[in-house]
C-alpha cells in the first residue's frame, strides 16, 4: 500500500489543495482547517448548511497564509466572496486548534472504497489517500493503525457520511441519491476518523503499513 494523495482545506467547508507532502501532527496535516466561516454572533457555518461554500477554494502560501480564490482571507474581495456563499454578516475568522475539526483531525480514505462507491474523491475531503487497498477492506480497520515512514495513524472508527456528499465539487448541483446510495449500500458510512499518534513527514507515494491491534 502507498500514500495516493494528500488533502488540505484550510478554510473549513471550502474547496482544499492537493499537496505531494505535508507535515502531519497533533492537529492533522499542517494547515488544515485553520479559518472557519461563522456568523455575526459567532454560530459555524459549514457546507452542510451552506453548500455554496464548497465553490470556493481555500489555499495556504509557501508563507502559511491562507486564500480563498487565491485572495487573501482578510481582504475586502473575500469577505464579499463569504457572504454571498454563506449570507450576510458572514466572515472568516481563525479557528482554535482544539475547534477545527467535526470529529477528528485526519480523515483516511482508500482508492478500494473509493472505486466501490465510483464518485468523485472530492466529495468524501478526505486528508489521505492511500493506495492497493481491496474493495471495501477499510471497513475491518477500526481501531487499527498505519505506519507512513515516522508517521504513526490512528483509525478510530468509519464515519458517517453526510449531505455535503450530494454536492458535485465543480458545478455545485446536488444529487441526492449519492448519498441515498451511501445509506443503503454502505451503511452511511466510508473512510475513517483517524488521529496521529506518532507525528512527521508523509509524501505521495510513500509505503504503507498497516498494523492490526
């Protein structure tokens, strides 16, 4: 098995970037979910509620900072870009570390589950990708672990799929049956929360391990 591809959204619920290496630690991929969208009052917002984020794209500069549209995130061009994709009074703010993730900090997907389902990876955002997986057999890794050079993953358990899915990642049209289909042929469930046990370096097409418990 091998790294297939590396995700990062670093605005949360927007379109991310594929990178050929990232640092992976405590709080996933370097990066990652570092801007939120929230309301006036403070509420999230997030591409559940507010699909018309998922078109836009969230970049990160050799510098570490972020864009949206290759904007930057404090720019006046981007705050009109945010409340047209998520109403008036929405902006951009910078997320805590301890806030910026739904359940877990990295999310593992597997090209096996991916050719199962047959739609576009990008409706899954998952961080990893990893590669020579067969068919659906990340459904028996629960609780196991995967060794990428220095890094150590933990996989916790399969997550529970949601509307975002429904969403195509260019056009923006949903189609709810992808996620019917999810709930029926999968159990609503694909990929794995995962955390980091054991931090460091991961690039595409590094060697895989993984490790039962």
């Amino acid at each position: 098995m091998r790294v297939q591809e590396i995700w990062r959204y670093p605005v949360k619920s927007m379109a991310g970037e594929r990178l050929s290496t990232a640092q992976i630690g405590p709080a996933g991929v370097a990066g990652d979910r570092m801007i939120q969208v929230r309301s006036e009052q403070g509420r999230l917002y997030t591409a559940r509620t507010r699909p018309k984020l998922l078109r836009h794209r969230g970049t990160l500069t050799p510098e570490g900072d972020a864009l949206v549209d290759g904007l930057p995130w404090q720019s006046d061009e981007v705050r009109q870009i945010v409340e047209s994709a998520a109403g008036a009074g929405a902006r951009l703010v910078q997320g805590p570390a301890n806030a910026r993730f739904d359940i877990l900090p990295l999310l593992v997907a597997t090209d096996g589950m991916l050719q199962a389902v047959g739609v576009d990876t990008r409706r899954f955002r998952p961080n990893l990708v990893i590669s020579g997986v067969p068919g659906l057999a990340e459904r028996e890794w629960e609780g196991a672990a995967l060794r990428i050079g220095p890094v150590l993953i933990g996989m916790e358990d399969l997550r529970g799929r949601c509307i975002t899915t429904t969403y195509d990642p260019d056009t923006g049209a949903q189609d709810v049956n992808v996620l019917r289909r999810i709930q029926r042929e999968f159990q609503g469930v694909l990929g794995l929360n995962s955390y980091v046990i054991e931090p460091g370096r991961v690039s595409e097409g590094d060697e895989v391990e993984l490790i039962q418990p």
